[in-house]
C-alpha cells in the first residue's frame, strides 16, 4: 500500500496562484488608470445613488427605455446641478478676492480699525480681568483672519475656474459615467454581489446597510448644509452683510462639520453688524442663525441620520471627523460608509464564525 503523503503544493495550488497574481496585477494596473478621473467617476457614482428615485419614475413613464431615462436624468443634472455649481463657484471666487481687496483696503486705509475701536473699550475692560486674555491681539487676529480665509478661498477656487480645460473634460468624465451608471446601474450591482463570497442575505443585508448610510448622510449632512448656506447667504443679503453670497458657500462648508457649523459664519456676522453700529440688524440676525439656521440642524440632523443609517452618535461624529481628515471633502460619505461596513462585517463574523 502506498503511504505516499499527498504533495504540499498541487497543481490546483499553482494555477489559483498564478491567477490570483494576474488578477491582482490587473486590477492594479485598472486602478492606475482610472486613478486621474477619480474624482469624477466617485461625483457620478455619488450623484447615480442619488438620482436613482428619480431615474426610476422616469424610467417607468418612460415605460422601460433605460436609455433613454439616462439621457434625461443625466441632462436634468447638467441643467441643474452643474450649471448653477459652476455659476456659484465663479462668484464665489470673484466675492472671495473682492473680500481680499476690501480687507487689505480697510487695514491700509484704518477702516477696519476705526470699526473695532468702537467696540473694543468695553471688550477690553472685561479682558482687563483676565490678565493672560488681555495680552491677545484680538484685533489682529480677527482682521487676519478675514485676510486669510478671503485669499485662501480666492487661491483654490480661482485656479479651479481657470484651469477650464481640465475642469471640462472632468465634467464630461463625468456625465458620460453617470449616463452609463444610470442605464445600467442594476447589472453592475449584480455582478459586484455576484462577486461576494457571502450568503444571500449577508449580500442583501450589507447593500441595504450601505445605502441606508449613503441617504442619510446625503440627506442628513450634504442637503442640509447646503439648505444652511443658503440661508445664511439670504440672512447676510437681508441684513446688509457684503459678499453674501461667498459668506454663504462658506457657511454650507463649514456646516458639514460635526461641531460649531454655520455658527462659525453668521455669529461673526452679527458681531460685524453690532461693530458697524447696525445693533437692530445684529440682533435680528441672530434670531435668524438662532431660529432657521442652527436650531433645525440639531434636531433634523439625527433624525435623518442617526435613525436610517442606525449608527451610534459618535461613532457617526467619529466616522465624520475622521472621512474628513482622510478623504477630504469625500470622507463625509465615506467615514459613515466604513463605519457602517465594519459593523456589518463584525454582525456576519459573529454569525458565521465566532460560534465556531
């Protein structure tokens, strides 16, 4: 009889290898290519997961021609999203270096420092109490400040705008893939759970989980902040704030932070209008940063997220704070969305292996 044992290595083992190595130095090689239109194809993957409601009303009275409903949707996202972004962008940089110009301006001139002199006699007796507070150059630190953020802005936006040749072929990377994901969104999904070596309703249940996270952050993060830098905006325009419309794009920035938001912008607001001497306009805008800005943030916010996407708060806040440091911009999808497939990933372990 023959004990020969069997061989370590089988040819079987020799062929997975072989292509597995393929297989990985194929995808890498994808990955590199794909990699100077990232940004573009994750817009139309974001801005696909998004539309899908739509898309599929329009496919049904459209009555199946998948096509064509791309075509539509895809058009009515140009005409618009895309269009009033580019148009908010341009003003946004020309608001920014106008900002500049008139903060450089009123330093040179004394303008900015004849306003804070006005107010700055009874904020210094307060201070006088605290002697390591009063040796702060709050002036100089607040008209910095404006200096700062207005030529900071200005540089980014500015060369973004400028640089039209590539900001239009990003564009129509773009479109073109949200055409594609749109049309045939259902079978690229169903061949990427084809490829999940889970059980059927792990597979489903981890779809579920990642949209869920998708909308409600979409919905609870990325359309109230935009709703918040609108109405700053219109606060700042009502009440005679310039550069309205710069302070609310970055009012809707700031208020996809976790902590503080758009009270970062309309508080300085209204001390601004208090400074000027505006004390009526100071206080009713801060009855509209109270009431219609900040106040609806605190309670929508969790409903919309915290419910639907079934996180715990702060591993939502976690998960905010560190996509952003990350990924960017991005990562305030993205950090819920990691959060969101490690707790699934933990639920399936847990069924599937710890009993063992």
């Amino acid at each position: 009889m023959n004990n020969t044992p069997p061989p370590f290595i089988t040819r079987a083992h020799v062929l997975a290898i072989v292509f597995f190595a393929f297989f990985l130095f194929l995808l890498y090689q994808m990955a590199q290519l794909l990699a100077p239109f990232s940004s573009a194809l994750l817009w139309a993957a974001i801005l696909a997961l998004a539309l899908h409601p739509l898309h599929k009303r329009l496919l049904g009275a459209l009555k199946g021609r998948a096509g064509l409903a791309a075509a539509v949707t895809s058009l009515l996202t140009v005409l618009v999203i895309v269009v009033p972004a580019i148009v908010l962008l341009a003003l946004c940089a020309s608001q920014a270096i106008a900002l500049y110009q008139w903060a450089s301006g009123g330093i040179q001139s004394g303008r900015l420092v004849d306003l804070w002199n006005s107010f700055s006699t009874s904020l210094s007796e307060k201070l006088m109490a605290y002697p390591s507070l009063a040796s702060i150059d709050v002036k100089g630190i607040a008209v910095k400040s404006i200096s700062d953020i207005s030529s900071t802005l200005a540089g980014e936006i500015g060369p973004l705008l400028k640089d039209t040749v590539l900001l239009t072929l990003d564009l129509g990377i773009m479109i073109i893939a949200l055409y594609f994901l749109l049309r045939n969104g259902e079978a690229y999904y169903q061949s990427a759970m084809e490829l999940l070596p889970f059980a059927s309703e792990h597979k489903r249940s981890l779809a579920q989980k990642v949209y869920n996270t998708f909308s409600a952050v979409l919905n609870g993060v990325f359309l109230i902040a935009l709703i918040q830098g609108v109405l700053t905006g219109i606060g700042f325009a009502l009440f005679g704030i310039p550069f309205a419309v710069f302070w609310g794009f970055l009012a809707a920035v700031l208020a996809l932070l976790p902590v503080g938001g758009a009270a970062i912008v309309w508080a300085p607001g209204a001390v601004y209008l208090f400074l000027a001497g505006a004390k009526i306009h100071g206080t009713l805008l801060i009855l509209w940063g109270l009431v219609l800005v900040t106040l609806p943030d605190n309670f929508l916010k969790p409903l919309l997220i915290g419910r639907k996407a079934k996180l715990p708060t702060f591993f939502l806040f976690i998960g905010i704070l560190g996509g952003l440091k990350v990924y960017g911009i991005l990562g305030i999808l993205f950090g819920p969305l990691v959060v969101t497939l490690l707790t699934a990933f933990i639920q399936i372990y847990r069924e599937e292996y710890a009993g063992r």
